[in-house]
C-alpha cells in the first residue's frame, strides 16, 4: 500500500471513551477509581463466564469442543470488546472488520461473543449447540447465524480464504477510498495447529507475503496439540521461523489469560507498520481446556465432556458455585457490561458513516464507481460487450471463452487469475497485475497453487464486490476439491474456468488426461457444471452466468428462463482442441441458458435420441446424419449443463427428452456414472472409465471408443432392439 495512504485511524475502544467527558473529568478523582475498579471486576467476570460456558455446555450435551473455546476465551472477549471493528446492530456493516474462525470446530469460541455482545443469540441457544435446526450449529455456517463471515470446520480453508477477504479489501479501499482509508479494514483469522499443517494455508500464507498483505492478521493458537497428541510427532518446524521466511511479522503473547498483553499485541497487529506491508502472524502460547486441571493440555481436551466433577472443580475455580447453571454464569450486571460492545459498536459505525458522508462529498466519482461496483455485473454492457464476441468455426472454447473474459470483464465485475496458466487457459486480460506495490491491479497471479487460489476465490465472493474467477487445468481441479465444496455449501458465485478437458488433451499423457473429473464435480451438490460444445454455447453460457441469457422459457420461479444471473459457484469446462461450429443458432441462444435442449432432429425425432456434451456434441450430430440417411428419425440432444437443465420445468425438459423415447445413446469422453438415468434402462452411455495414455487425441478416442464408429455402432443397436 502506498505510504501516502493513512490506516485506519486509532479508535479508543475503552469503556471510559463512552461516558461523557465534561462529566468525567467532573467527578472525583476516587469515584473515577471506584468505577475503573468495578468495570475491571466485571470484566473479569465476562471473561471467566466466556471460558465456563463451553465447558458447561459441552458436559451437558456429551459432545462437542471446550478445550480450544476455554482457552482462547479471553483472546476472543479482547477482540470483540476492546480491538474488532464491529457492530452487533449490524453484521453486515461495510466498515466493519472481518473475522474468520478457521479452527471451526471451536465454535462456542464465536458464539459466545456473539451471544454475548448483543448479535441476538441467547444462552438457551448456547445449550442447543450442534441441535438440528438450532442457530448455533457444530462449525459456523455461513447465513445461518448473525456475525459468522464463512462456513469454517475443513482446517486451513479459513486462513486461505481469509486472504482472498484481505485481498479484496485492499483492492477496495485502493481502487475507491481515494486515500481516506475508509476502506482498508483489517481481516482477522483464528487458526490452530491443525489449519496450519495443511497445505492449503501454506500455499495461502506464502502468497500473502509476497503480495504484502498487511490488511491480514492470523492469529495462530499456539497449543501444541492435536487429536493424536502433541504436535511435536508430526508438527517440528519454526512456525514463526516459516512465516517470517514468507515474509510476515510475528508478534508473540506468551499467555493467552494475559488480557493485558493480548489488547496491546492485538492494537499493534491492527497497525500497518508505517506501509512496510507485511501480514502479521500473532502467535499466542495457550493451554487447551485451561484451567482444567485434568484435562488442561491434554490432546483429551479437544473434544467431549470434562466430566461432572472436574467441571464443577473449573467452575469453582473461576469463582462459581459449583453447580451453576447457565443463568448463574451471566447474573444481569455482568450481562449489561458485556452488552456495552453494542455501544462501542454503534459509536464506531456512527464515526465511520461520518467519514463516509465525507468521503462522498470530496471524492463523488469515486463514490460513483464504488455504488456501480457494489450494484453488480452491469447487464446492458454485459449484453453488449458479449455481442461483439466472434463466434468463430473451428475455435477451441478455451479461445471463445478467452474472448467473453476480455470484452465482459470490467462490466460483469469480475476479478480473478490462474494458478500459473493464463495464457493457456485463456483468462489473460489487459492490464497490471497484483502485487505488493499495486494493491489495485487488474488480475491475481495465483502462482502453481490450485487448493488456495479456489480458497481465496471464496474470500473475495465474501467480501462481495467482484464476482471472482480462477482458472487451471481441469485435471488439477482435484487440487481444489474441499474449497470446491466449501464454496458450493455458502452458494458462492465463483467462477472455476478449467481447459484441457477430456483425453483429447492427447500427447501429455493420463496424468494431465481428466476423466473422472467431470462426473466427480457434478456429484458436489450446489455447483454448476458447464461443458459448452462449440463457441455459440459458451457465449450462450457466460450470458447465464453473467445474467444476460436470453430464453423464451419460463423457470419454475416464472422468470425467463436463464434471465438472472447464476449465482452458484460454477466449473466451466472447455477444450484445448478446435471444435467445429454446430450451427445451432437460435435454438443454441435460446437453449444452453436452459442447460439442454434440441440441437437437430430428422423428422419428429421420435426414434432415437443422441444426447452429448461438449466436444462430442459433434461426434453425436455427424452419426445422428448417418442414420438420417437410414431413415431414423432422430434427435440430437445437447446437455451443456444438467444442473441447469433439471431445474427447467418438467414440461420443458419432456419436451426435450420425452420420456417415452426410450431409445437413448448418452455421449461424453469421461466417466459413465452421471449417465444412466439420461440413457435409462434401454439405452447406452458411451464414455471412458479408464485413464487415457500418451498420444495424440483423435487416436486416443478411437482407443477408448469415443469417436464416429463407436457412437454408430451403439445408436444402431439401441436402434435396432
């Protein structure tokens, strides 16, 4: 970040900073000490109340996680009372600084702040943790509880994502804040040793450094255990020696019951370093299930009860009857000044509206720029821009797709990159990239990291204005499977452009050959998979994606069908080889946003039904000719999407594919498996269930019986019985 560019301005977060001023500078100098002394006591009370209710709650249930919510209860109180730019009146304010808890599993941690400083949550609603249909479910979930940023539990999806919100917010304040600052928020993310042993977080936290992510704080629960037992049996390197080599600042608090240490060392975390623009890693030395005597520090801490007796002896020890319910461990008074973070909270989003009042009278064009981002992709300039896309015979969809990302980019508002391969997938745009230095660029080189980049994709959709778009290989898109599926369960519209997308790759070999890929990916519920087959379908396809699609249609919502745009995250899956233009037209404009729809039919097409995909949508409409010729009256289905198409109505999609035309072949150079209930029981899937080798594609299909002979000889036997 440039140096010009202040921070964000240093709040006084202390409860003193609320009480008026003439009014405390009035009072006697003893009265002052008086009510310092008794807020402190009440502070310590929130503080003991914060560790016992996990471990109140978990005993009672049987199951669930206290070690990590009792230890770190005193950092989180720190945050959400005196450091976390928030406002429990309203999660969603743009102000507000982002906490991601990517040690999901110690959920009570969020839950009881927020329970506690006024986001709505009750205690009874506490004791119905991991309780089908209650508010406070086993890992946060996104949507499903006021003040949780993502859905975390999968260990080391929220560091990574965690980047991509920092990365966004960067990208805000420096595209938009015109220097004020109003913008740059700081991204906090908990993780534990468990988030920092996976990968994902490596590969995350290594580009961090090298773009100088100093909008990052991660704060690393230094416990040194895990499930199995101390770290120190898989887990013995210098995390902090690590974290400096990728070029972070490390601050240490060697207590984690040190809420002293732990404000001052957070506030400093919260500073920029004067633009030396480096993340800062906190590590915090801490003793899960502290202060459990028996427990405490034990890998037995992690999970389940304490038991009856030890949690009456933690009680005790935090200055509880022993027998204290829920009620008893938040008495009124203490309730009321755990609930004065509403006042904080309201008092900071009232100064920052103020600066924003401010900052749209000085800067009105940035202000205007902002607005039109915030407002969503720009559908006439979509529309337009898509227009004047080439629709090119012979071209790859790769090249097709190259071509929409170039001419929609800046109107869809779309931000994105590739894992290494952008010129080769085609998603290079004009422009600068992103770096240390250039915090506004137009695209992220993600580097040879797939899992992180599909993380930080989510990250940017969460901060909510660019709609993110990354791209690989669709053999690599295993790489990214658990941030695949995170994405798909927060209904996130990240967009997954992957090429290379069948055998036909040819002479790279089985390893860079997807076979599987597809099927697998239309197995992850709420992702879309579109797999076009020629450069009218993708252009048809980004229009859906874009919300620009044109259908004479009616969805089940009574919308045109194909009008909004998609909001689920989508794979878009296109091929490296030359396909040929099908011709469609019309019915291509009109079809693909639908998913499915008739490409050509001889006569009625009553007879047989060739239904294809991509690439060999092609291979299905030359054999469908051939038996034209033979009198069948036949039907070339092409399925760009299925998810797409079975949400079409029942009737269109019968239309397409009546269900009484049970002569069916089903074509696709991969896996079989999605295939059956398209071909039924009398027909046949034509596909590849094992891996490809070296050589060029046409040879390779022919091997693996994807090519105009196989899909002949098929059609002519399902024909023919």
């Amino acid at each position: 970040m440039a140096d010009d560019v202040p921070s964000t301005p240093p709040t006084d977060t202390s409860r003193e900073a609320a009480t008026d001023g003439a009014a405390a500078s009035a009072a006697p100098a003893a009265s002052r000490g008086d009510a310092a002394a008794e807020a402190d006591a009440l502070e310590a009370r929130a503080v003991a109340a914060a560790i016992m209710i996990p471990a109140q709650v978990v005993q009672a249930k049987g199951h669930g996680h206290a070690g990590t919510a009792m230890a770190l209860a005193p950092l989180a109180h720190t945050l959400f009372q005196h450091v976390l730019r928030h406002d429990p009146a309203d999660p969603e304010w743009t102000g507000r600084d982002r906490l991601v808890l990517s040690a999901g599993h110690a959920s009570l941690l969020l839950y009881v702040q927020l329970a506690l400083t006024g986001y709505g949550l009750g205690l009874d609603e506490l004791a119905l943790s991991r309780t089908l249909g209650s508010r406070t479910p086993g890992h946060p979930e996104l949507h499903h509880t006021p003040g949780v940023e993502m859905s975390t539990g999968p260990l080391g999806q929220g560091v990574a994502s965690a980047v991509g919100l920092a990365l966004a917010a960067r990208r805000d304040e420096a595209l938009h804040g015109a220097g004020t600052g109003l913008f740059r928020s700081t991204t906090w993310v908990i993780a534990g040793d468990g988030c920092l042993q996976e990968g994902v977080s490596g590969e995350a936290s290594s580009l961090a450094g090298t773009l100088g992510l100093d909008e990052l704080v991660l704060i690393w629960d230094d416990n040194r255990i895990t499930i199995d037992g101390s770290t120190d049996i898989t887990f013995g390197e210098d995390v902090r020696a690590r974290y400096r080599a990728y070029g972070w600042r490390v601050l240490e608090v060697d207590d984690a019951a040190d809420l002293d240490a732990l404000r001052s060392t957070l506030e400093q975390a919260r500073e920029r370093e004067g633009g030396a623009g480096r993340p800062t890693l906190v590590a915090v030395r801490s003793v899960i299930g502290a202060p459990s005597a028996l427990r405490g520090g034990t890998s037995a801490a992690h999970a389940g009860g304490f038991g009856d007796d030890e949690v009456a002896a933690v009680a005790t020890s935090l200055g509880f009857a022993a027998g204290a319910s829920l009620a008893d461990l938040l008495p009124d008074d203490v309730r009321d000044w755990a609930l004065g973070a509403r006042d904080r909270g309201a008092r900071l989003h009232a100064e920052w509206d103020e600066r924003e009042a401010a900052w749209r009278r000085e800067h009105p064009a940035a202000a205007d720029r902002r607005d039109a981002v915030a407002a969503g992709a720009d559908e006439e300039a979509v529309a337009a821009a898509l227009a004047t896309v080439a629709v090119d015979d012979g071209a790859a969809t790769r090249t097709t797709s190259g071509a929409v990302l170039s001419a929609v980019h800046e109107a869809a508002r779309l931000w994105g990159g590739s894992a290494d391969l952008s010129s080769s997938t085609n998603v290079a745009i004009p422009g600068e990239a992103v770096s240390a230095d250039r915090p506004g660029g137009d695209f992220v080189h993600f580097g040879i990291r797939e899992h992180a980049m599909t993380a930080i994709l989510s990250g940017v959709a969460l901060h909510g204005l660019w709609r993110p778009y990354g791209s690989t290989y669709l053999a690599f898109s295993d790489y990214a499977r658990p941030s695949i599926r995170l994405a798909a369960l927060m209904q996130l519209p990240a967009l997954y452009v992957y090429t290379h997308d069948s055998v036909a790759v040819g002479e790279d070999g089985p390893t860079h050959q997807p076979v599987e890929q597809v099927a697998s990916l239309r197995t992850v519920p709420g992702l879309d998979v579109v797999r076009p087959a020629d450069a009218r379908e993708v252009v048809a396809a980004w229009g859906r994606l874009l919300g620009s699609g044109s259908s004479s249609g009616s969805s089940s919502g009574g919308r045109p069908a194909g009008s909004e745009r998609t909001v689920a995250p989508t794979a878009l899956v296109l091929s490296r080889q030359a396909l040929p233009d099908l011709e469609g037209g019309d019915a291509t404009e009109q079809g693909t946003p639908r998913g499915g729809y008739v490409l050509w039919q001889q006569g009625g097409g009553g007879d047989l039904a060739l239904i294809a995909t991509g690439s060999e949508v092609q291979v299905a409409l030359r054999t469908a000719r051939l038996l034209a010729d033979e009198g069948v009256d036949v039907r070339v289905v092409s399925l760009p999407c299925l998810e797409w198409f079975e949400q079409e109505p029942r009737a269109y999609r019968d239309e397409v594919l009546p269900p009484s035309l049970r002569a069916r072949v089903t074509v696709e150079a991969g896996s079989r498996q999605p295939w059956g209930r398209y071909a039924g029981l009398d027909g046949i899937s034509v596909g590849i269930d094992e891996f490809g080798e070296s050589g060029s594609g046409p040879e390779l299909l022919r091997l693996r019986g994807v090519d105009d002979a196989a899909v002949l000889a098929a059609a002519r036997g399902v024909f023919a019985r």
